[in-house]
C-alpha cells in the first residue's frame, strides 16, 4: 500500500495567493497527497473534529502548509490544532493516534531568507520562530521534518515559483 500525504493548507485567501496556491494546485496532481483547504472546509471557523481526525488517521505524512502571519500560522490553522488535536486522542493517556506520522511545515514568508537571523530584519531565525509546531510535533508521536520554506516571495518570478512548487512536491509527497 502507497503512503499517503495529507497538505493542510491554510491560506485565508486562498484565490487571491500566488505561492500557496500554486504550489497546492501543483501538490493536486500527485495521487497518493490529498490537499485540503481548511478555510474553504470551514469558511465560519467551525470545525468537525471526528472528520479533521479521520483524515489524519488515513494519512502517513501531515503537512501544514501556510503563509507565515505575524511569526506565527494563520488563525484557523491554530484553531484547528486547539481543536483536533484533544487529550487521550493525539497527546496524553491514550492520545497516540499520530505516534509515528511524519509532521512538516510548509510555509512562505514575504520577506527574505536573509531577513530570519540575528543581524536581520526579523532578528529570529525560522527554526527559532516554528519551535511551537516542533513542540506540537514532539507532544503528539510525530517525526519533525526540517521545514519546506519559499522566502522572498514578493520578489519570486514565474520560473522560480514552478521550480519551488516542483522541489515542494518532491519534499512533501514524493519523499514518503
């Protein structure tokens, strides 16, 4: 049996993005990835945990993939995680439904790779700044895998953006 991944993708707007949605519309063609749109699943931010729970259970490799807002996920994509991952199911006594699965972050940033350093704009680098969806990774059994970023994104041309969403494929599903 194939391993399966299954892309979270948590843009706000989904439409109107160049990198999120090109690089999911790229992850779309691949037949053992599932990509699904959070906030068009959840357009009044309620979300049914049992359905958000079964799609992990089917799943060998979680990716969250998002727009890096305020050093942080979107607001649904947090919410999702308050939610879905309860005590006794994902983490505490009994909660060992994702032991094993494989977590990765994926994630573009409008400023570039330059910017997430001590002597930067940002003055954190990303490792510093994904440490809570580490901490999630570890809580919950899952395998961190070092973070999928396209940084500079304001600045990426059409080439490069094909090339990104190819080497996001190749990371993300291909890898499994």
């Amino acid at each position: 049996m194939k391993k399966t991944t299954l892309i979270i993708a948590a843009h706000p707007s989904m439409e109107q993005s160049v990198v999120n949605k090109a690089l999911a519309e790229r992850v779309e063609k691949e037949t053992t990835a599932t990509v699904h749109y959070l906030y068009e699943a959840y357009p009044d931010g309620k979300i049914n945990v049992e359905k958000e729970q079964a799609l992990l259970l089917s799943h060998d490799r979680i990716v969250f993939q998002f727009p890096f807002y305020w050093y942080s996920t979107p607001a649904l994509l947090k919410e999702w995680q308050d939610t879905v991952l309860t005590y006794g199911w994902a983490y505490g006594s009994g909660g060992d439904k994702l032991h094993g699965k494989e977590f990765l972050a994926a994630l573009s940033t409008g400023g570039p790779k330059e910017a997430y350093n001590r002597e930067g704009y940002n003055y954190f680098e990303m490792e510093e700044l994904l440490k809570p969806l580490h901490a999630m990774a570890n809580l919950t059994g899952m395998k961190y895998m070092a973070p999928f970023m396209v940084q500079g994104v304001r600045m990426l041309t059409e080439d490069q953006l094909k090339d990104a969403a190819e080497e996001y494929v190749s990371y993300a599903v291909k890898s499994l």
